[in-house]
C-alpha cells in the first residue's frame, strides 16, 4: 500500500523504536518484496522508524522524480537528506550496509543508498508529503520543490532530462500543485519562462482532452 496525504510534521515521535543491534525485524518485510521500487521506499520507511525525529530522511532526487511519476524514472539509488549524519550512518553499518563517501551500499539486499546533503535547500519543508509502505510512513520532497530543481538543472546546466522529467510531474500532478508558490519559486531561480513554457503545454493538454 502507498499513499501521500499529510505534512511531515504529523508524523509521531513515538514512531522511533530504539532497535536493537543488527538488522530490524521489519528487513523480513524488506526481502519478501520483489518490485525494486517499493523495496527502496519501504527501506526509507524502516529509517524513519528507527531514527530519531531530527534525523528522519527525506526522498528527493531522482528517487523523489520515480515516486511522482509512478515509476518511470529509471534510478537504482535510494537518494535522500538527513540531518543527522553519523546517526544514520551507525544505523546502516549496524544493518550491513558498507559507506563510501556519501553512499551506503548493501550488495546482498541490492540496495545504494545517497545522501547528499544533511537538508532541503530551497525547499519548504512545510510542503513535505507523507507516503505509507506497508504499514510504515516516510516522507518526500514536494512536488513543487522537485519541479523547482530540476528545472534549475534545465534551464541553467541545460540538462534536457532534467526538463523532460519536470514536465512529467506537472503533467502527473498540475491540477493538485500550487502554482502561485512554484511560480515564486521559479521568479528566485530564473526559470520561470520555462515553467510557464511547460504550464502552457499541460493546461492545452488538458483542454484537448476534455
């Protein structure tokens, strides 16, 4: 089961167990599931159980980009920031996972965890949303944030992909975004036309098809 629905913020303190030394009874759940995608946001849930409430993680990057667009963005890496560094880092070493630089990787569980950066930058945390994998909650960058970044890679690195992914989300999501703030967001960033581009293109879709 996945859903989003809520702010980061509701989530409760008392959803952080102190677990004992190794892997979670929950890595059970982990192995017995089979789609690649589901077994990397069910590990981002497990983290957010077991750390503590200023460390929970947060999905972006691209693995933020295959939540809203239900999979289509190919990434293999569990990309996430985290507040509290060597919190997670003792936490994934305890579960089998090997560090290099700002990667943790377990070859056994096939799974490459990312972070790298400690917070949002540029983001409202307040626009966060709250996603539930089997049974267990974590959160993930908003959708007008993660539009907000990758069209800053489209417009000032010219990374077409970056552009072609942003589209993607408005189209999977522009009824339910909030264009006043991403159009603010945009202003600050410099890429507004090109927001305004790919809004034109979504809103003319969307009148073909009614």
């Amino acid at each position: 089961m996945l859903y989003s629905h809520n702010p980061m913020q509701d989530i409760p303190a008392s959803a952080n167990p102190q677990g004992p030394p190794g892997p979670p009874p929950e890595f059970e759940t982990l192995k017995s599931i089979s789609e690649p995608f589901m077994r990397r946001m069910y590990l981002v849930a497990v983290l957010t159980r077991y750390l503590s409430a200023q460390g929970r993680p947060i999905v972006v990057g691209g693995h933020a980009v295959e939540y809203y667009t239900l999979g289509q963005y190919p990434t293999g890496d569990v990309d996430i920031v985290c507040a509290r560094r060597r919190e997670l880092d003792a936490l994934l070493t305890a579960w089998g996972f090997t560090r290099e630089g700002r990667h943790w990787r377990n070859d056994s569980l096939q799974l490459y965890i990312e972070a790298p950066a400690e917070s949002l930058e540029g983001a409202d945390p307040a626009r966060v949303v709250e996603v539930e994998v089997e049974g267990l909650r974590l959160s993930v960058v908003g959708p007008e944030d993660l539009i907000a970044d990758r069209l800053n890679g489209y417009v000032h690195w010219q990374y077409s992909e970056d552009g072609f992914w942003a589209e993607q989300i408005i189209r999977g999501h522009g009824e339910a975004l909030d264009w006043e703030y991403l159009g603010c967001r945009c202003a600050q960033d410099e890429t507004v036309q090109a927001l305004q581009q790919m809004k034109n293109r979504w809103e003319a879709e969307r009148g073909q098809g009614s």
